[in-house]
C-alpha cells in the first residue's frame, strides 16, 4: 500500500489515522502527513508512492469503521464500497480483510471507483495466513485460506524455509452471534477461508499475516488436550 492511498483511504477517519501516526515508530510518516498539502502541490512522487510498512497500514485499518461488500461467487470477484442490486451472496469485509486479501491498495481504489475487481492469489496446495490470534497457553487460533480442500486435526504446517512449524489441534466450534458473524464465517468457507487452533513447535511464535505456509504432514493426536 502506497502512503497517497493510506492518506485517500482514510481521509473521511482522520482521527484514527493521527493517532497511529503520532507513535514514534511512524514519525517519518507523520511529518510528511503534517506537510501533506506542500507534498501534494509539489506532486512529489519519491514520498506519494512510497510503499508503507504493513504493520502501519494494518494499525489504521484495524481502526476503521469502514465496510466494503465483496461479490466472491462472480470470477473476478466484485469488491463494493456500498450493497449492489443483485441476488448474488456476499461478504461483508472491512478494511483489514481487504489488506490482506488483496492488498490495501483496492481500498483506496474501490472508494473512488465505487466498485473494484479482485481476485484471491493463486496458492495452489499451500495455504494463506489472513489474522492470528495468540491464546494464552492453549495455542493460537488463525484465519487460513487454502485454495484445496482443508487442514484436519494433526495436520502440520510449516513456513517455506522449514524454519517454523506448527500443528493443528482442532477446527474449533464456536458459537457465533449475532447472526450476521455466523453468516460471514459461512461465507468465508465457501471461499477456502477456515478458522483452525494451532499449537507452535519448538518456539516457533506466530505465523505472520499474508505469509504462505505449506502442509508437511499429518500426525495422529490420541488426546490433544495433553500438548497444553
């Protein structure tokens, strides 16, 4: 995501945008949000196209209030800043979900065009970290994405350098309201979107979202509970 479409994304949620940017880890971005309007005059193109850090574009976009609906049964996929006059089901996505789906610059595009043509990468037989969410001693639990099929208890998955490994313990149950979250998670499935508990090996942390692991095998677990 470039810093002009972090700036034409959030504009209408300056508040939000300020205040990640006062952190001192993102003081270079804040002056030049300071001196936006000289910067934009000079149609500086070095600062406008800079592509941003993830984890800043990601900080302002988990603040957003914003929603956005995606058409994820046309091919290519319809991404729209409002509701569109058609039977076709829908998710309804916020901004988060379309940085790391698709990337942040289709916020900024789809607010300006109103609608916007996206399409998931193709991963083949790996599988897509979209949000995880560190549990204390119980594991984590994570959005992944697989283009075929889907992970079973057992299952471990690994980063591309065989670095960091991690084992599934379960597809979880969990009893979604209102009804709208249980929707959006029926809906997430449809499109190979699944929500898994995994347990890290060896010190292993937490995958990193958009990061792309891969299935090494599958090991039987007699009493999952026991690894905690």
């Amino acid at each position: 995501m470039k810093f002009w479409e972090l700036i034409a994304a959030f504009r209408n949620e300056t508040d939000n945008l300020k205040s990640v940017l006062q952190q001192q880890r993102w003081r270079k971005y804040q002056i030049c949000y300071c001196n936006l309007e000289a910067i934009q005059a000079m149609q500086d193109k070095r600062i406008l196209d800079e592509d941003i850090p993830f984890q800043l574009a990601k900080e302002v976009c988990e603040l957003s209030e914003l929603t956005f609906f995606l058409y994820y049964r046309e091919e290519p996929h319809r991404l729209s800043k409002n509701k569109l006059d058609t039977d076709q089901p829908f998710e309804q996505l916020s901004p988060y979900d379309i940085l790391v789906r698709f990337g942040g610059a289709f916020i900024a595009r789809t607010i300006e065009n109103g609608v916007s043509e996206v399409m998931p990468g193709v991963i083949g037989n790996d599988i897509e970290v979209l949000a995880v969410y560190k549990l204390t001693n119980i594991g984590m639990m994570a959005f992944l994405r697989m283009d075929n099929g889907f992970l079973k208890k057992g299952d471990q998955i690994g980063s591309l350098d065989n670095l960091r490994q991690w084992t599934v313990l379960e597809e979880p149950f969990i009893l979604v309201d209102p009804y709208e979250a249980k929707e959006k998670r029926e809906r997430q499935k449809e499109q190979g979107i699944r929500l898994y508990k995994i347990l890290p090996m060896n010190g292993s942390g937490k995958p990193q979202e958009t990061e792309i692991l891969k299935l090494y095998r599958t090991i039987q677990l007699a009493n999952p509970g026991s690894v905690f």
